[in-house]
C-alpha cells in the first residue's frame, strides 16, 4: 500500500497597522565600527545591550538614544574578542555574553563605568 503524506503549512497573521504609513522608526543608534551580530533589552526596556563584529559591548538609553558604558571583550588568550549573543538576567543586574573565544562572560551592571557625558 502507498503511503501519501501531506503536509500542509498555513500561516495566518493579524497584524494591527503602526500608522496609516507603517511602522515609525523612533531613533538610528549610531556607534559601532563593525557588523553589529547581538542585540538585548534589559527587562526593564530602558537599556539596550549591542555588541559585534569588534570587541565592544555598547549599553544604550532607550529613550534618548545615547551610548551609557561601552565595555571591552577580551578573549581567554588575550585577545579582542567578537560577541555572538548577550543576555540580560531577569533582575536586570547580570549582563551575559557569549563569544568566538567559546566563553560565556557574565559583567556585573552595577559596577559598570558611565559614559562620559
């Protein structure tokens, strides 16, 4: 007996229109030199965590657009290290990141140097 398999995959998506025009882009972060590859909000929502194609991890203001600290990932052997993926605990006080070095690194927020204003 032959045996037919179907497979059907049906999407279905209600979205609610932005504005009349689509979405409104609310600020461009400038700041990064090289392909940005990591992307996480703090819990909160008030900081966004960026990191990349360099050895720095950037933490911005949401609201204003601007770099709050910007940290340096060195690698176990020493050297510059690109970030793959970061993470924000749920308290909102631990940052993770993860990198080619094939560590994870877990920075302490609270201890984090402030941007120059």
């Amino acid at each position: 007996m032959k045996r037919v398999l179907w497979s059907a995959c049906v999407t279905l998506a209600a979205v609610a229109p932005l504005s009349a025009k689509g979405p409104i882009l609310r600020v461009t972060l400038v700041g990064h030199s090289e392909l940005v590859r990591s992307l996480a909000f703090s819990p909160d929502g008030k900081t966004l965590t960026s990191g990349g194609e360099h050895n720095t991890i950037k933490l911005w203001h949401v609201a204003t657009g601007k770099i709050i600290s910007t940290l340096t990932l060195v690698g176990a052997d020493g050297d510059p290290e690109q970030v793959t993926t970061a993470a924000s605990s749920p308290d909102g006080k631990t940052l993770a990141t993860g990198s080619f070095d094939h560590t994870i690194k877990l920075w302490d927020l609270k201890t984090v140097k402030k941007a120059d204003k």
